[in-house]
C-alpha cells in the first residue's frame, strides 16, 4: 500500500491520484457495449453509462465507485480515529 493524505486525494478530478487508485488496486476495465463501461477487480464489477463521448471520466467514476465498495464502516472509524477526526 502506498500512504496518501486522503485530505488531498481527489482520484475524480486528479489523474495522477487516478493512476495512482488504479496501480494500487489493479481495477481493470472493459467496455460491456458502446455506451457503458465497467470497472472490474476481478469478483465484482461497476458499469457505469458513458455521457457526452467521455470515456475517460466514466472509468474514473466506475473505478471509484468501485473501490468505494470496499470501505466498510469499521474502516471509517478507524479513519477518523488515526485523524483525530472522531467525535461522539
């Protein structure tokens, strides 16, 4: 794993944190028809509709909407507890 300030890391509009996600995870894509495409780990999957001919923020969304999944709420708390960022 590689350390980021998740303050910062914006992989939507970043492509640097973008390529980052995407080495770290290794999402893959493929395209299920013309209007769609996927992101994939794998076991599961993400399809999301390409708007306006942009493929490339389409992966984007799909790859983070992806990785998204995999945060469970025991990975929040801990998040906010490692950032001092934990109220009660």
């Amino acid at each position: 794993m590689v350390p980021v300030n998740l303050d910062q890391f914006d992989p939507l509009n970043s492509r640097d944190d973008l390529i980052k996600l995407l080495v770290e995870t290794g999402i893959s894509f493929s395209r299920p028809n013309d209007s769609d495409i996927a992101a994939e780990d794998g076991d599961t999957g993400v399809e999301i509709t390409v708007r306006r001919g942009d493929v490339v923020t389409a992966a984007a969304r799909a790859a983070c909407e992806l990785a998204a999944s995999w945060i469970d709420d025991g990975d929040v708390q801990a998040w906010k507890i490692t950032t001092g960022r934990f109220s009660r």
